[in-house]
C-alpha cells in the first residue's frame, strides 16, 4: 500500500506554549483539527478566565481547534473548574505531581488535597489528564511506581472519573489501563518510534529526551503493539513540547522532543513496519473522540509513500529557533 486516506487526526496532548514560540510552533499542528493543549505555561493556566484567554492567543498564532485544559493546584476551585467545562471553556484538567516534568512546580504534592475537586470532576462528567510519573525513585522505574502508589488509589476511590494516562511509556501502564474502565491513554511518536539505547548508545542525544524518559526496548514493543491493537483505549497525543534548540543542546537538557511537524508521516512507518496501516485511522482520528465523547472530523487527509521527506533539521521564526525530533532514519509517507 502507498496511499491512506484517513479521517483528519486529532492531537490529544500538545504543548504551543505562549507568546513568541507559539507563533512559531502553532502552525506546525496544520494537519490535526483539534488538540488537547497542555497548561504548563508560566505562570500556569489555573483558572477558566486564563483559559479562555490563552485559546484566543492560541486561535490567533493560527491553531484553529484548541481543546483547553486547566492546570490542577492544591488550592483548585472545584466550581471553578465545573463551570469552566460546563460553559464549554475547557475539555480536560491536568494533574502534574509537583517536580514531575517541565513546569510542575505548581502541581500536586498531597493528592488528598485535591480530592474535592476529584470528586466534582468525577460528579460533573469532567475528564482527568495525568502525567503518570512519581518524584522520586530510579528515574527508569517512576512510571511503575506511580500506578502502584498512586493511580490505582485514586482509581479506587473516584471510579467512575474518566481519566487519560498521558505519554505511556511501559508494558506495566498499557497492562493498567487494559485492566480498568475509564481510564485510557496517549502515545507519543518518540516512545513509538525510539527507546532508551537510541538516546544513549551512539552518544546522548538530547533531542531524544523527554519525560517519562524512554525505557528500553521491551517496553516500546509492547507500546507498539497496543498502539497498532485497534483497542479504542490507545490513541495518538504527540506530547509535542518545544523547547528552544539552546535550551536542548545544554548541560541540563530541558525534557520534551519536537514532533509536531511530522508526527503522522513518523506515524505512518510505525504503523507500516508493524504492518497495522488500517489501523492508524483508529489510533490518531477516532479512538480519542470516543474517549472524550466528542464527534470524529468529517474531512479527511491523505498519506502517500514516496521519496524520502525532506526535512528541515529545526525551525526558525519569531526570534526562535527549535529543533525536530530526527529518527535517524528516512521517512517516506507525507501528507498530501
Ligand atoms: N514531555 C516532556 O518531556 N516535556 C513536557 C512536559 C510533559 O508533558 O511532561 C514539556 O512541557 O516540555
Ligand atoms: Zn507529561
Ligand atoms: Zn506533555
């Protein structure tokens, strides 16, 4: 086969950030209708007026469908929260444990504090974003340790809270959410597409790095094969996260890779080499509207194989400059 034509992708975990690199990164999303776009931004986006007002400042860098979300605290107001996705101003909250990634400081660090606010998520039909990872523990093993000590708790005692496991990287997270209702997850193209030997075994490549950090390579198969299952709890969040190419090539590498521009040709060779190309459309168009109840595109895109992409290796504008995440090897689908 070297023609696809699909229900157009949505994107359901997406970093634009704000202010100069948004309007460098908001273009590269042009083939995704909708996206889920993270509040990590500094400060935060805490409150439904915040959101609202990052989605025009979104809208205007020239990102079309914006799915907000709000950024949970320990001081989160639970109505606030509960009329922001009532009115529509917001898709999803996101639960970052405080120190866990890229701009969490403000996140969660006594998960009881924040039970209220689970509650009337759980009781107003509002979906939970998590980034599944503990602070502490071997840095290979805090995704594992998180289900144990606190996904499945939380679970336990909000059961019917729809909740997204953001950016799996393990056989024990696909295995977890197999296991539960309500609970399903994202993938990105990086731990689809790399593992931890391609970070570290030709030299540290920096461009590779990202939280939770690529695990080995047994962990990526069994991502891929959930990924080319066809089961509707697995879907695409490229977790896309810029950062400028100074901030990457550093001594202390910020974490997050750049995959915005060619996820879905990236997508399209994950998919062909695990001979699963009729079931991408299911992976980046129609599981995650079902997870998050909302209607699949009705246009449609079309993927061809043909001559190596062409690439540039970063992406410059606005005063910025970010580099792309690079596979090591050609890519042949593009997007007509
Ligand atoms: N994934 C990353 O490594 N980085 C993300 C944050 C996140 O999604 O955890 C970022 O905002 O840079
Ligand atoms: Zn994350
Ligand atoms: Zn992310």
């Amino acid at each position: 086969m070297d023609r696809l034509t699909i229900r157009r992708p949505d994107d359901w975990h997406l970093h634009l950030r704000d202010g100069e690199m948004l309007k460098l990164v908001a273009p590269e999303s042009r083939h995704f209708a909708r996206a889920i776009i993270m509040p990590n931004l500094v400060p935060p986006v805490v409150t439904g007026a915040q959101a609202a007002a990052y989605r025009d400042r979104v809208c205007e860098a020239g990102f079309a469908g914006p799915l907000m979300t709000l950024y949970l605290t320990e001081t989160t107001d639970p109505a606030d929260v509960v009329a922001a996705h009532r009115d529509g101003i917001v898709t999803a909250v996101k639960l970052y444990p405080a120190g866990a990634t890229t701009n969490s400081a403000s996140g969660v660090r006594d998960f009881e504090k924040v039970r209220p606010v689970l509650a009337a998520m759980e009781a107003a039909g509002v979906p939970l974003c998590i980034h599944g990872e503990t602070t502490d523990g071997d840095v290979f093993d805090r995704e594992a340790a998180f289900l144990d000590r606190t996904l499945a708790p939380l679970r336990a005692a909000h059961p019917a809270l729809k909740i997204t496991l953001e950016h799996v990287t393990t056989a024990e997270a696909v295995a977890f959410v197999r296991e539960h209702d309500n609970i399903a997850a994202t993938m990105t193209v990086q731990h689809l597409m790399a593992n931890r030997t391609d970070m570290l075994s030709h030299g540290m490549r920096p461009h590779f790095y990202c939280l939770p950090i690529l695990k080995r390579d047994t962990h990526q198969a069994a991502l891929r094969a959930a990924a080319t299952s066809g089961e509707a709890k697995f879907f695409l969040g490229t977790d896309s996260a810029p950062h400028p190419t100074h901030a990457k090539e550093a001594t202390c590498c910020a974490a997050g890779c750049f995959t915005a521009p060619h996820a879905l040709p990236c997508l399209a060779h994950v998919f062909e080499e695990e001979a699963a190309l009729d079931r991408l459309e299911g992976f980046t168009s129609l599981h995650g509207p079902a997870h998050y109840g909302l209607p699949v595109n009705e246009d449609r895109i079309t993927l061809e194989k043909g001559a190596p992409l062409d690439l540039p290796a970063r992406i410059e504008g606005h005063g910025q400059t970010v580099t792309l995440f690079d596979p090591g090897h050609p890519l042949r689908w593009h997007v007509r």
